[in-house]
C-alpha cells in the first residue's frame, strides 16, 4: 500500500487521491475524452497495465469518475467523468500557466479565443461581485464535524 499523509490538510488530504505517479495524467485524458482503458494505454504509453488499472480504481473510489458498460461479452467499460472530476480542470489549467511561465519544454499555454490573448488566474468573490487580489486573501481553518476521514 502507498504511503499516505495522515494529517488534515487540504493539500495532504487531495495528494492522497492524485498524488500517486500517473493518477493526474490518467484523470487529465479521462477529461479530455479519453474514456476507455485502450485509448488510456496509447495515450500514457508507457504506463504498465496494472498500474493504469490501479489508478483508475482509485479515481473510481473517490468518484473522479464513474464506469459505464460498452461491451458485455467480454465486458468493456468507458469511464465518465463527474462533476467532482471535471472541477479538476481549474487544477489543471493552473499547472498549465504556472508551467509555461516557469518550466522549458512545455508546449501549451491557456488563451482567451475571442482575442486570443494569453490567460492568467484570478480569484473572484461571488458575495462582492469582483476580482480579489492576492494580498487580500486569506484561508481560514473550517469546523469539522468528526474526524473528517468518514
């Protein structure tokens, strides 16, 4: 069994789903229309069979994605992303920029298709009804109710 961080921590408790090696990546192509096992394995190549199986199992359990039937005998499934794991794109397009902005190599970058102008991540308040700057932002411990690890 992987190592696990055993503390509460918004970070901690999320690396405990994505943060094996491969987990991002396999959730990325499910978002990305890559639903079954066949279309996961020729776009990671070279990941190994089992672990891809693994990885999935996992977004399965912590309902990133749900499996759907295609084929009965023998059985095939396509794997839907949810609401939770579509939410992971915001996650994914603030690697992106970071990436692009500090990392060589990288081939992508988030652009706005009505000027085509590059994007940048900013925080918005719905209770005001405007863009926050990061000096005004500020986390706040939440009450939980029980352990927190129902």
């Amino acid at each position: 069994m992987k190592g696990t961080y055993d503390f509460k921590c918004n970070l901690a408790e999320t690396l405990n789903i994505v943060g094996d090696k491969w987990t991002l990546l396999v959730l990325h192509r499910i978002l990305n229309n890559k639903n079954t096992f066949k279309e996961l394995q020729e776009a990671l190549n070279p990941i190994p069979t089992n672990i891809l199986s693994d990885r999935i199992k996992i977004l399965e359990k912590n309902e990133f994605i749900v499996p759907e039937i295609y084929n009965e005998h023998p059985p095939r499934y396509r794997y839907i992303i949810t609401e939770k794991g579509r939410e992971f794109r915001h996650v994914f397009n603030s690697m992106i920029i970071w990436a692009n902005k500090y990392l060589e190599n990288c081939s992508r970058t988030l652009y706005h298709k009505k000027c085509n102008e590059e994007l940048e991540i900013r925080y918005y308040c719905k209770k005001c009804n405007e863009y926050v700057p990061e000096n005004e932002i500020e986390i706040k411990e939440s009450e939980v109710i029980g352990d927190g690890r129902d």
